[in-house]
C-alpha cells in the first residue's frame, strides 16, 4: 500500500514536520513502514476531548529506542482520541531510519539529542533541534511532559525524576513502580521540569524485551485517556523509590569490551552477564570484570556534585573488578559504543 507523507499534512517551517490528527489509514502497516512515513523530526498535533488543555510526549529520542513509537503508532492506528490534546514528538527519525532501522543511537558524528536540552544552546543542527523542541513545548504550555526511552540492555522498567515532587510522581506510577530521582545533570529533556510543568523520563526496558513493549502501550493509554494524570496520591502510587544515582564511566580515550576474561592489554572488559545484575544487588564479592591497569586510570565514577573517588565504590583483586561496598546496578549496558560514549551503567549505595 502507498503511504501518506507527512509533508502533505502539516506546517514544515524549522527543522520539526507537523503532522496534525493523521489518518489510522495513513500510517503504514506497521510501526517501521509509519516512521518511514517520516520526512525528519516530526510533531504530530492531536485534538482531545478537552481542547482547552494539552499534554506532551517524547518518543525516538534515541534512534535505537523504538518501544514509544511502537506504543504510539497502536494508539494512532485505533484511531484514540486523547483526554486533552496531544503534542507527540519523534525527533530521532533519520537516526532511527538507517538500515536495518532502528539500530543508531544517533547518527554517526552527531551529539547525543538528549544532552542538548539546557542552555545555552550549542551551534550544531542537533542544538537547533533541541531548541525548537524547548519553543515549540513553550508555546503549547502542556501540563505535562513524559519522555518514553527503552534501556540500553534488557532491564525492568522505572522512572526518572530531577526533582522529588508529587506530579511528577504520579507521572511515572502511570507506567512503573520504580522511581529515580537524580540530582545528576545531563543536559536531559527532563531537567526543565518546574512546578508549572512536570517532565519525567520513563525507561520502558530493552528494545528486545517483549514486556517493555507492552509497558509502554499500556503507559501512554493512561497517559493520553485519563482525565487527569497529576493528582494520584501516594496511596495509589506505591511507587518504589532510589535516590542519588552514580554514573560509572570509561576514563577518557578509555577502552572497553565484553567477555568472560581479560581482553585488552589496557582497557575494562566487563563480563556479559553484568546485564543480569539490573536493579539486583551485588556484593563485594560479586566479580564484574577486570581491569587492564590502575582503576583511576580506566574509570570514573560521576555524581551530582561532579567526580567522586571510585576507589570508594569499586576495587581492584589482581586486576579482578569488584563493588568495595553494596550497590544497586541499574542501566547496565552491554553495547560497548555506548558503555564509551556514555557509560557502562548507573549505581546507587545500599545501606
């Protein structure tokens, strides 16, 4: 069947397409045929019940993250109209759309969408993009914002939160019971939440895992057809919450891999199944890795005040890696572009 293009729908001016109550029929068969419906980053307008109000999401924001735009391109196929209106954005598409699809985090040379949100902007096209995104929100003033990522490695799902409010909150209890609430900044699309308007980041799971997908359809039904989704209480939450997440990073021009012994003359070779440690506890005896050369030579450990000691957290036994203290692993990613280009994975202290 022929598709619909977008630019035969809507407003183009700026780097964002605008496509405005799209067609269930004119979406494709399936969610890779709809992003090819897409010309670039694009806006889709939808009018709610309640014209007078509007909510806001983000999927795609990652090119290798599709499990928003599946759940979405279900709800545009059936044809839902929302509780309020709806701005979706889908900024990643050309990242998303290289072969086989969706298997880019960003395209080759170009800075992480996702770390571009606060000012002052920079002066490539992803800062532009990230800028028009910030305007185009403002203008529409929603209540609300959700940004929908899938983790880098299969992973339960949670929340994400800068500030520990009670909207935001109710936000995440939409899709997970587990609630972040970092004091790291990033540059992240939810560090412009303020009191006016809540933003969250919802990590739905592995792209590949079957449940992420589900998570994130039955999320954004919520989402798009409750009434109201800022007034839970804590009651009907009982959200499970972890506060002050660490980042564990390669030291610059650092090297990484994956296998079950040392594989670099100088680098970190984490083992494959450090993925199986997400949102579990390890030990101090729990071996993670090892380590070719000094541990601060090879990683860092960042926290919300900038770099904390990593011999605080992790230890060295003949070049064996292991937790000097209780941690709680979440994020753990074993895709060594973006164990590089990001980090290997998120900790936070148990007591």
């Amino acid at each position: 069947m022929e598709v619909a293009r977008v630019e035969a729908a809507g407003n183009n001016r700026g780097l964002f397409h605008h496509w405005h109550d799209p067609d269930p029929h004119s979406l494709g068969a399936s969610a890779l045929e709809f992003l090819h419906c897409l010309h670039g980053p694009t806006c889709i307008h939808l009018t709610g019940n309640d014209s007078s109000r509007c909510r806001a999401m983000a999927t795609l924001m990652h090119g290798n993250e599709p499990g928003g735009l599946y759940a979405l391109f279900e709800l545009l196929r059936l044809g839902l109209r929302p509780a309020v209106n709806m701005l979706c954005f889908i900024p990643s598409v050309d990242a998303a759309k290289q072969a086989p699809g969706f298997v880019y985090r960003m395209l080759p040379h170009c800075k992480d969408l996702n770390r571009c949100f606060v000012p002052p902007y920079g002066a490539t096209e992803v800062d532009h993009l990230a800028r028009e995104m910030m305007e185009l929100i403002a203008s529409a003033r929603p209540e609300c914002v959700v940004d929908v990522h899938n983790t880098s490695g299969s992973s339960p799902s949670f929340g994400i939160s800068t500030i520990m409010e009670p909207r935001n909150a109710a936000l995440v209890s939409l899709f997970t019971h587990r609630m972040i609430v970092t004091d790291l900044r990033l540059g992240s699309l939810m560090e412009r939440t303020h009191a006016d308007m809540p933003i969250v980041t919802v990590e739905c799971g592995g792209a590949e895992d079957r449940e992420s997908a589900l998570l994130a359809g039955e999320g954004l039904t919520r989402y798009f057809t409750f009434e109201n989704v800022l007034d839970a209480s804590p009651a009907d939450m009982s959200l499970e919450y972890f506060h002050h997440p660490m980042r564990l990073e390669l030291a610059e021009g650092g090297e990484i891999a994956y296998g079950e012994h040392n594989l670099l003359q100088d680098g970190v070779t984490l083992l494959p199944s450090v993925e199986n440690h997400n949102f579990g506890h390890v030990g101090t005896d729990t071996l993670l890795g090892f380590v070719a050369g000094s541990l601060e030579d090879n990683l860092r450990v960042r926290n919300g005040n900038g770099a904390a000691a990593v011999g605080d957290y992790f230890r060295l036994a003949e070049g064996r890696l292991y937790p000097r203290r209780k941690l709680k692993l979440f994020m753990v990613t074993t895709n060594p572009e973006i164990a590089r280009k990001d980090c290997m994975f998120y900790i936070t202290e148990l007591s």
